[in-house]
C-alpha cells in the first residue's frame, strides 16, 4: 500500500469515527466510555494521518 492510499484509509476511518462519535453524543442513552474510546481511536487516527503528512516521516 502506497503511503497516499494508507492516507485516504486514515482519512476514510477518521470521517467514520467522527460520525460514530456524533450518534454517540446525541444519544440519550450515552455511555461516556464508549465516547472517550471513540474520542482516543479518533485522535490516534488523526496522529497517524498528521505524521505521514509531515515531510519527515
């Protein structure tokens, strides 16, 4: 897998996690670690994505 492909992945997960996120915060029946799980699988994502853009990686 070319690094752009892994990228657009990343990118493609990131978007899904960030809409799985927001069914879960207007859930009346929230469950906040599910949230804070979600929140940590996003922002590891959004890392990876931020460390493969930079020109040293």
């Amino acid at each position: 897998m070319t690094v752009q492909a892994h990228l657009e992945s990343l990118q493609k997960k990131h978007g899904a996690l960030e809409e799985e996120l927001h069914s879960l915060m207007v859930s009346p029946s929230r469950n906040e670690a599910e949230v804070a799980e979600c929140k940590r699988r996003k922002l590891r994502i959004k890392d990876e994505i931020e460390r493969l853009k930079s020109p040293i990686h």
